[in-house]
C-alpha cells in the first residue's frame, strides 16, 4: 500500500455508497430473491435498499414500521419482503414496495424472528410461535423457562432452536407431540448460531464467553478468553470456522479436527484497541466481513491473512452487516445511523 | 460522574406501601423530562410522552463464581435497547414488586459493561408505609433488604401516625441502614428533586451527616441486619484500601448488602465515590472536597452479623 490511509479512496466510494439515516441501525437483512436489502433502525424505521439502486441512495427508501426499536429482522418465506418484530409488541410482514401488514400484536416485545421458506418463527418473551409461511396460522405456541434471546432453524429447517436462561431448547418443527429436546447450562445465553452441517449449537453468554454443545451427543464446549461480551456470531458455509466478535480482531473457532476443544481460536484482521462488533460470514466463500466499533468494515479470507477494507472509521459502531444471497452484495448499518450498501462483483 | 449517562431510579417498597401512588406522581408531575419507566405489570400507568414496558422480573446467576451474585437479565436487555436511542429520555425509573430483593437489580448495574457504559444507578427509592412497617419488618426478611439497600426512604401514610410514633418508626429504620434519606409523605406526594437524579449528592451527604453515635446503637431485632460507620481523617492509600475492601468483599459479601464510602486517596484531590453490592464494588471520582470538609473518609457497611473492631482495624489500616 502506497497512499496515506487518509488519502486513499475507499472502496466504498467507488463500488457502493452511504446515507446518515441519524438513528441507530438495530438489524439488516437481504430478500431470498436477493433484490432488497433491509435494514431496521432504533426509531422503528425499515430502510429498504433495492439492489438495483445501491449506488444510488435518493432510490433507498424509509418505512414507519414500528413504534419504538426494530428489534429484529429476517427475510420472509416469500421470494420478496421481510419480517420484523419491535418493541410496539408487533410483528410486521415488509413488502418490497414498503406496504407494512401487522401479522401479530401482544404484551411483549417480539425480540426474534427467523424463517424458512416453509414456516416462520417468532418469539415475544418465553413464547416462542411457530407460523405457517403465510403468516396467518399459528402451527404452534412453544413456552420456555425465560425470555428467548435467540432464534435458529437448522439448514433443512426441520430443526428450531431457541436460547435463553440455563441453555438452548431444540424443537422439531412439524413434530405432532412437542417434545423439548433440552441443552442445558448455567447462565444467561444472549445469542445463538447453529453449524450448517447440523454438528453442533453455540451460544454467546453474559460472561464474556461461548458455550457449545455437539448435537451428536449433547457434548459441551466451552470457548472464552474474551475482553468483551459476543453481541455477534456466524458460522463459514461449510461449518469449518465460527466468526465472532468481542476482541480487537475477527475470532474464528475451528469446527474440525476435533475442534474447538482443545484448539486456540484463530484472529483475522487484527485493529489494535479497536473492538470488532458486527460479523457476517459469506454465503459462498471462504470470507468473513467484519465491522468494528470506529465504523471501519472490511473483508478477511478465512485461509489466508488477505484483508480487503471497505471503509475505514468514523461512522459510528457497526451494529449489523448483511451479505445477499450469493455474496455478490452487502449491506451493513452503524449505530450512528449510517447505512452503506457496496457491490462487491462490480468490476470497473 | 459522567453527566452523559441516565440517570436509574430503581423504586422498591412492599405491597401496599403507595409504589404505584408515588410512581403516579412522578410521572404527571409538570416536570418537562420524559422517563422511561419498566413495571412488572401494567397497573393504571400510562402517562402521554412516558415510555412504559412491561417486565418480568427475570433473576439468572452469573458465572463470575460469585457465590450471591444474580442479576436481572430482562433489565439488561431491556435497558440495553432503549439505551440505543439518543436523547430519548432524561431518566429510567425500574419499579420492582413488593416481594422482591433489590440485590439482583442493583448487581445488576455492576456486571453488564454496556449499562456501565450508558446508565448509571442513581437511587434506591423505597416506598415505605408508616403505618403498617413495624408489623412487615417483623414478619417479612424481603422488607429488611428493602431498607437496607435504600438511598432514599419515602415514608408514606405518615398522616396516619402522631410524631412520636414517626420517629420511633424513624428510629428503626435507621437502625438497620443509617446512611438513608428519609422523607415524609402522605399520598406519595413528594417533591420529585427529593427522588430522582440526586446523583452522589445523597450518598456525600448523608455520611456527612451521619452522626457517630449511631455507631453504639448495635441492638437490632432485624435479624441482625445492621449499620456501621467508620472515619479516618487521613488521606488513604488507595492500593491499600482496594486490597483490603476486595478480600473483604470475597470473604464476607454474603453477608454486606452494601457498603458505601466517600474516600480521599493520597495524592488525589478529587474524592472517590464508593458503593458495593454484596460482592460487586465500584466506584468514581465527584469532585473536590470543600475547604471545610477536611480530608475525612468515611463508609458505612449495612449487613449482618458485622464484626466492628475488625471493620474498623481495617479501614484504618488504608491509611497512607
């Protein structure tokens, strides 16, 4: 590198581009036909990023979709369109065009939402609901011993899993009899990831560290050694690697070779003093995007020590990063309200 | 103290005691600020501009291997959330039900590094009837946590009561915490700068104030919760006393539900703000002492079974 970090362009000037939206950016999610982005702020607001006006921010648009914080978001079951839950107690389906349709309101915030094609789920304090992909039918009503903190399918979404106090609960979606399988351990569990093969559960904890079981047989894990609480995790495609935040660099656990236990984790694109906060593995690479509490973003390869920076500093934490469904573009969101969009297949 | 953080009032008192009443109060008064307020049920709250969420109060134990240390997890996400929002809210008021121990709301406000960060705890208000308090301390362990982890004592119904009843309720509530602020009410009305966002202000003043004679009045009945005050008028050395005020923590935690200090460090010219929780200690800098006030430190310990010559060979070993 030649420039001066301060006189060189960043990428994202020249292949994306940015707008201060001014309230802290809570989620971002991309449409399963990877034609929109959308990202959710503290205010209640979704700003929807279609693909074909990414460079182009006067075409993002900003929804009233909630009453008080964006809690969560996720793709819908539909090829367009998103779900998000907020602190109004609401469930709202997004259409591409920005129409908001309430699908539920209760007594509690709904604070996770995850779908498949097939079914939706949601949870509003210890209830966790199984819709069916309409949104319109309640399958089921699941309870847990707390507030859910976190909501995964498995791949083939047959499999739930909700965290909360003292472990995770797995569910069989389409099961007749509702039958827990519990995973269990002391401690609050503020977050959740399952590995894309199936192998194993990892959860963030309050204490600075994860906690794994092996879903084979139920074996624990314990990763930790963090300066700072886990707000973020996400696993490789291919299960090999778990990237989290918490530390001055992207943690990665190796998920083979009988890891993680026993193995020291990995660090990728070390910033000194400077927190990682958001990360988001690629849907087909071997490559993690990494945001950092300066406002810095940048891509890591999990093989090599490559680090390609997207943008460097002052935009406010990095609350949330969101690839499309081939990798081709990706969005994130900073706590200072910035949300930037960057094609990376472009080529000039 | 940083004045960028919010301001927590957490407000306790048992069933009955005027919670609700007072909370009311707060919030319609013609005050300008806005308040998020956290209930563990909806009652007839509900005030235009004030954010009110409904809580369940949701205990967890940490895995610090502190022994008593539980938290409540509901606070830290919700607080975590609403804390997103700039310039939302001029203070958060945390209502607990009558039943609860304020320990896991106060630890609370030690473990999570991002309300650390965001908010600090300003008060503990408890909400106490005048009329019906000797009969609770008597039958209920709850109700003596409750006094003892107060900043702030409202004491309500006093309307009920002639002087001479007041002040022997007075007198056993100082009984278990001497450091507390105690205001009379009827019907929760109560000047709010008395409740909220007093800062380091009642903790400076009341162990000022505090008289030392209290320190003879060791016969309690609240099974043996009780308060102790210490003051050395030199300088401490600040190494010294972190040391001495952690393994006392580690040791005797259990049993201190709170201890709280104004120090002065050699070579520091501001004070040093103490407050502990059980096993959990913090503290911070508030500011030069005035010309008049010395260099004194003093701390108060409110739990049981407290050891004094102990407590006090300790303190006064810190001395630089």
């Amino acid at each position: 590198m030649s420039a001066v970090a301060g006189e060189m362009t960043e990428l994202l000037a020249t292949r994306g581009a940015e707008k201060v939206f001014g309230s802290a950016v809570t989620a971002a999610s991309c449409a399963r036909d990877g034609q929109t982005f959308a990202l959710g702020t503290v205010d209640g607001d979704i700003v929807l990023v279609p693909v074909a006006g990414l460079k182009h921010p006067e075409t993002w648009t900003r929804v009233e979709a909630h009453d008080g914080a964006v809690l969560c978001l996720a793709p819908d079951t539909g090829k367009e369109g998103f779900l998000t839950g907020g602190e109004d107690n609401r469930l709202c389906r997004i259409g591409p065009d920005g129409t908001v349709t309430e699908l539920h309101k209760g007594r509690r915030w709904v604070e996770c939402v995850a779908s498949t094609p097939g079914h939706i789920a949601f949870s509003a304090g210890k209830q966790l609901e199984i819709r069916d992909s309409s949104g319109e039918t309640t399958l089921k009503t699941l309870e847990h011993p707390s507030t859910v903190t976190g909501i995964v399918f498995d791949t083939k979404g047959k499999r739930v899993a909700a965290s909360h106090y003292n472990g995770v609960s797995v569910w069989f979606v389409q099961a007749r009899v509702d039958t827990v399988r519990p995973l269990e351990w002391k401690g609050s569990h503020t977050a959740i990831a399952i590995h894309p093969g199936g192998e194993a559960i990892v959860t963030a904890m309050q204490e600075n560290d994860l906690h794994g079981w092996r879903l084979s047989d139920g074996h624990n894990m314990r990763m930790s050694g963090y300066p700072r609480r886990v707000s973020s995790l996400s696993f490789t495609r291919n299960g090999r690697w778990l990237a989290t935040s918490g530390a001055d660099a992207i943690v990665l656990w190796p998920f083979f070779g009988g890891g993680p236990m026993g193995k020291p984790p990995t660090e990728l694109a070390r910033l000194p003093g400077v927190f990682c906060s958001a990360v988001c593995a690629h849907p087909k690479s071997d490559i993690i995007a990494a945001g950092f509490e300066d406002g810095s973003v940048l891509l890591a390869e999990t093989g090599s020590e490559r680090v390609l920076p997207i943008c460097l500093g002052k935009r406010g934490r990095v609350s949330t990063l969101c690839f499309s469904p081939f990798g081709g573009m990706m969005v994130f969101g900073t706590e200072d309200g910035c949300v930037a969009a960057i094609d990376l297949s472009a080529s000039d | 103290m940083s004045e960028t953080k919010i301001p927590v009032t957490v407000l306790t008192g048992f069933l009955g005691a005027g919670k609700t009443t007072l909370l009311n109060h707060i919030l319609s008064a013609g005050h300008g600020r806005k308040y998020a307020v956290l209930v563990n049920e909806f009652g007839e709250l509900g005030v235009d501009g004030d954010l009110v969420v409904d809580a369940d109060e949701e205990v967890f134990e940490t895995n610090n291997g502190c022994i008593c240390c539980t938290v409540r997890g509901d606070l830290i996400r919700i607080l975590g959330s609403l804390l997103r929002r700039r310039n939302k809210f001029d203070g958060i008021i945390v209502e607990t039900t009558g039943l609860a121990d304020p320990a896991p709301v106060a630890q609370t406000f030690f473990v999570d590094d991002n309300l650390r960060e965001k908010a600090r705890l300003d008060a503990v208000v408890t909400v106490v009837d005048a009329f019906n308090v000797s009969r609770t301390l008597d039958e209920s362990h709850e109700a003596v946590s409750q006094i003892a982890f107060a900043d702030v004592i409202v004491l309500n119904k006093t309307d009920l009561l002639d002087e001479a009843a007041l002040e022997a309720v007075e007198a056993r509530l100082r009984g278990i915490n001497a450091s507390v602020k105690i205001h009379r009410a009827c019907h929760g009305k109560i000047a709010l700068e008395n409740v909220l966002d007093r800062g380091g202000f009642d903790l400076a003043r009341a162990l000022e104030t505090m008289p030392d004679f209290l320190e003879n009045n060791e016969h309690t009945h609240e099974e043996g919760v009780t308060s102790m005050s210490f003051s050395v008028s030199e300088p401490l050395d600040e190494q010294r006393f972190q040391a001495w005020i952690g393994a006392l923590l580690q040791e005797r935690g259990a049993d201190i539900l709170r201890a709280k200090g104004i120090l002065h460090f050699a070579g520091q010219k501001e004070r040093f703000a103490f407050q502990a929780v059980h096993m959990m200690a913090d503290g911070d800098y508030i500011g030069p002492a005035r010309a008049e006030e010395g260099q004194e430190s003093r701390i108060v310990f409110i739990g049981r079974d407290l050891n004094r010559p102990q407590l006090r060979r300790g303190f006064e070993s810190c001395r630089a």
